[in-house]
C-alpha cells in the first residue's frame, strides 16, 4: 500500500523542503544537553566518537521530539512523595538550543507543551507552580499567553516546529487541580479540556499556521480503538482545532503486537480524517540497569517488553523497529514514529557511572536521585556505542520510494493530489503529490 501523506507540504515553508521524506523516523531528544552535561559520549556503530545528533542523522532519523516544561526543578508531590526535574534542562532556554542544534542538522522538530513543571501522562496532570490558583477562565488565558509566547520565540530564532502537540497522554485530561478538565472520557468536563486544547491552537495557528496541532493520547489495555473514537466524537461537539491523533504505543504495557497500530490509524481515519503519529514507542535491549550503576541488578523499564516478545536483547530491539517501520510503510494513515528515549544513556566514563535520572526524590530535607529507568530501552549501550536498531532505522530510509522535483521545472500531466484529483499547473506548487504510482515532492 503506498503512503499518501497530507501533511508534508507543510514542510515547504516551515522547513528545509530539501529534507522532505515519505514519513518520519524520529526520537526524543530532550535530555541531551542535560547527558551530555554529566558526562555522556556517543560512538557510532565503528566506535568513533561524534555528536549523537549526526549518529542520528546518519542512519536515517529525520526528526526530533522537544519536550518543554513551565518551571523544571519545582517541586511537585505525587503519591505522597515530592519529586522534581532536574533544573536548567528542558526549560525555555534548553529547549530553544536544543531546537537550533536539530535545525542545523537539517532535523525536523516536534514540540510538546507539558503545561507542568513535572512529568505529565495519563495518569498525572500537574498544573505549574504558577497556575495553581486560576480560575477556569485564568487557565485559558494562560494556555493561550505561554504557548503564542514560546512559538513566538521557536519562529524569531527559525525553528518553527513542524509539529506541535498540546500536552502529553491527555485522554484523561490536562491540567488536574480545582478546575481538572476531565477525568474520564464521560466526565461533565470534558468541554473544558477542548477550551483548554482549543487555546493553544488558537496561539499556534496565529504564529506558524503551517505547524500541524496534535491531540497526544496513550494506548494501554484499557484505551484501544473504540475509546479513541469516543473520546474525539465527544470532542466533537466542542469543536475541537486539532490535525493528527497522537499516540503512545509499547508493547510492554498493551501486550500488543505493533500491528495493532494499523487497526488505530485506520479507525481513527474512517472516523475522523485525522492520520496517526507515534509520538511514543519503546523496546528495552536488556532486562537490567547496569550492575556497577546502583550497586546491584535492577529491573528497568519496558524489561521485558510484553506479551508479543517475552524477551530483552539488541537484536530483538531492532527486529521492533523494523516492525515499526513496516507498519508506518504500509498505512496510509500513519505519519511516522518518535522513539523514547534514544538517548538518555546511563554510561561508565572514565571508569565512574554518570549520575543521570529521570527526576530527584524527596526524602526529609535532602534530595535524592531517582536513577534513570530508560538506560536499558535506548539506541546507546552501557558503553555509549550505537546498537544495531540504529540499522533498521537506516535501512528503512535507504529504501524510500519517494522522489523529488525541482519547483523550478514545469510539472507535466498526470499528477494528482493525495484525494486523487488531476493537477494541471500553470505555475509549480510546492507540496506532494502523486505521479505514475509515486510519491513525488514539489520544493
């Protein structure tokens, strides 16, 4: 089945049209700067040492996920222990170098807007520090200030995102406190989660409406299909301003084969016309923490990745992901995939572990380190060296069937745009198009 993407044109203006492709293949790279600052080295598959965003680029990724937080480093309690980001990193400031490293690698850019000084997902929604006392109508205005503020700053340094998502696992809401937006897909509030949602797509298309607007939700045993459809025919009826569905997919936590993903983007398009973005998707290529790391053999995240595969190893971490990418190839409706995390290693150098985590732990007066429970799940090993995952992504771009034309040159009958009508230009238009069974990019 050929890939008949709706949304690359946007490309043309936001981004190096130049760089275009026939979908994306692309992971989280917002704990870079914070890795790199403790220490962390990245070698290509041959050992050499080089900038992870190269490595990257070389075999194939073609974008990157930017996640942004209000107040990183403020204190949030959840579960009755107080926990807090690690400060200076994932803030304004991070985020914006971050975005200009990626550009000059030529990397398209997604951004999430947490709306949280903490971790957000489906299960926790903390509102920033500074937003805690506003009324509904507070928070509104907020939404709309802090996201038109910082897309503002994106486009001032040229950094526009080519996609921009509204939260992070929202399914079941955003911002939780006195004024929660919902709290299950049938809750009475569900009209304030669209106003909330519809606010920052208000400031996004004032400034970059090229930017496509994603809603980010969460696959588990208990979200399949039939839940995404409810939620967005509710939001339907509050008229909710949004272009691609968002979704977190592991097969740890939905013992579900990546094939699952086909049925969702299919549904979703029957429904709504809205296509599928992976904005999450995970395998771990060992079952364990490093031993040296914390004293002994931990257990990390995803261990041992679900029904579907029962097992840990490299080899098995690539074989996922050119399972991913044969899913993405052969729906029309899928956009790509970002992976998380390729790059928040836990790494020996110079014979001591750098101290990275994914967050700090209360405990009376001191804080803590959490210790990091991706290492085990990303595209570097214990030693910082590129894993043979990397090949599958690689190999998947090298086998792109797109082609690319210049604007410059007349385009001859027998194009079609993505709904199948016959385009007969007097002047050349950028964007993508289908000719004689092609995909074919005008830039």
């Amino acid at each position: 089945m050929k890939k008949f993407l709706l949304f690359f044109a946007l490309f043309t203006t936001c981004l190096n049209p130049a760089a275009a492709t026939d979908y994306l293949r692309g992971g989280d790279v917002s704990m870079l700067n914070y890795v790199e600052s403790l220490g962390a080295k990245f070698y290509d598959a041959d050992g050499t040492e080089k900038d992870v965003l190269d490595i990257l680029t070389e075999n194939g990724v073609n974008i990157v996920r930017l996640r942004l937080y209000n107040n990183p480093g403020a204190p949030v309690t959840c579960n009755n222990t107080t926990y807090k980001l690690p400060e200076g990193y994932l803030d304004e400031a991070d985020v914006l170098a971050l975005a200009r490293r990626a550009k000059a690698k030529g990397l398209h850019i997604e951004l999430t807007f947490h709306y949280s000084d903490f971790w957000t997902n489906g299960e926790n929604q903390f509102k920033p520090k500074d937003w805690q006392e506003l009324s509904l109508e507070g928070l509104k205005t907020a939404v709309y200030d802090y996201t038109k503020e910082f897309l503002q700053k994106m486009k001032q340094q040229d950094t526009t995102p080519a996609f921009i998502s509204l939260g992070n696992e929202i399914q079941d809401g955003m911002l939780f406190g006195n004024y929660q937006a919902v709290d299950s897909v049938n809750g009475q509030s569900a009209e304030n989660l669209a106003a909330l949602i519809n606010e920052g797509s208000k400031a996004v298309r004032e400034v970059c409406p090229e930017s496509q607007v994603i809603i980010h939700m969460t696959m588990n045993k208990q979200w399949y299909l039939s839940r995404f459809v409810e939620f967005f025919t509710q939001m339907q009826q509050y008229t909710l301003d949004y272009d691609v569905v968002g979704v977190s997919y592991y097969p740890y936590w939905t013992d579900e084969h990546p094939s699952i993903l086909s049925e969702l983007a299919d549904g979703l398009w029957t429904s709504f016309q809205k296509p599928l973005m992976m904005m999450e998707v995970g395998y771990s290529w060992t079952q364990y923490r490093p031993s040296g790391r914390n004293g002994g053999n931990y257990e990390g995240q995803l261990h041992m990745n679900g029904t579907p595969y029962n097992e840990a190893s490299k080899e098995g971490q690539k074989k996922f992901m050119q399972e991913i990418n044969a899913v993405v190839e052969g729906n029309s409706h899928i956009l790509g995939y970002l992976y998380w995390d390729p790059i928040m290693v836990d790494q020996q150098v110079g014979g001591k572990w750098i101290e990275t985590c994914w967050a700090y732990r209360q405990d009376g007066t001191n804080w803590w380190q959490d210790g990091n429970v991706v290492g085990n799940t990303t595209w570097f090993d214990y030693g910082g060296k590129a894993l043979p995952v990397l090949e599958a992504i690689k190999q998947a771009a090298q086998t792109s069937d797109i082609q690319s034309v210049s604007s410059e040159a007349t385009a001859p009958a027998g194009y079609y745009d993505l709904s199948g009508r016959r385009i007969d230009w007097l002047t050349p238009q950028k964007g993508i198009y289908i000719y004689k069974g092609k995909k074919v990019i005008i830039n």
